[in-house]
C-alpha cells in the first residue's frame, strides 16, 4: 500500500504544474499536486490532491471532514490520529492511514516535546470541492 500512495502520489505530481504554500493556524500546508482523474467518485468528475502537512512540537489541527476519502502517509515524526469515534493512535514514520468520505478527523497533532511532524496526505474529492479539509462548525 504504502509504494502504491507513494507511485500515485509521484504520478500526480509529473502532472502538477506547480507549488503553492497554504499557511493557517494549525501548522503548514504545502499543496504538492492536483490531478483530475479518469475515475469518478460517487457518480462525480473527480480530482486527486496531495498535500504535505507540517506540525511544530504540540500543535494540533483543527477538526475536520474531508468531501472524499483520504490517505495518509508519516514522513517525519510523530503523528497523533483520530477518526470519529475511534481512540486516537500515534502513528510512527512509514505508518499509513485511511479515512473514509465524510469521517470527522477530530484528532491531528504532534504529539512530541520536540521534532517536527511530516504527513503526506492524499485526499480524492469531487473537482468542483472548494475546500478538501473542512472545518467541523463549533458547537457550544
């Protein structure tokens, strides 16, 4: 799986025309690769972007959904995870992850006193998604 994310994930990024950073509260996202795919998703015309996400020692990101599935890769670090209801996990260099259309990333943070966090991420969304992270609204 992993040499599988990994070869689509470079395939992608051929295709890329460029770079562009996103900077914002929870940590640094570069966006590495935007592809529209032959596959449609859920009946949609469908795109593949991949981003790497950057977190300090302790920063945390703020939850969300994704519009398709996503999957995660650890580069660097430590990355602490949590879908849904699920427990959080810490998940180590070389270690992946799944999460299905919809499911609210509630958890997404560097666990470490120090060292930084890498993730590479792989979110397959509908073209016309105006956000491929978005935010969970706050409730009182």
């Amino acid at each position: 799986m992993i040499r599988t994310l990994l070869t689509l994930a470079a395939g992608i990024g051929v295709g890329a025309g460029g770079m562009a950073a996103v900077y914002h509260e929870d940590g640094k996202v570069t966006l590495i690769a935007e592809r529209n795919i032959v596959e449609k998703l859920d009946g949609n015309a469908t795109k593949a972007t991949v981003v790497e996400v950057n977190l300090e020692p302790g920063q945390a990101g703020s939850p969300h959904r994704h519009p398709g599935p996503a999957f995660g890769y650890v580069l660097e670090g430590e990355y602490e995870w949590g879908v849904d209801d699920q427990p959080a996990k810490v998940l180590k260099v070389g270690e992946t992850f799944y999460e299905p259309t919809g499911s609210l990333h509630r958890v997404s943070k560097n666990p470490a006193a120090k060292g930084k966090t890498r993730v590479l991420a792989l979110v397959l969304h509908p073209r016309d998604a105006k956000l491929i992270a978005v935010p969970e609204p706050k409730t009182e």
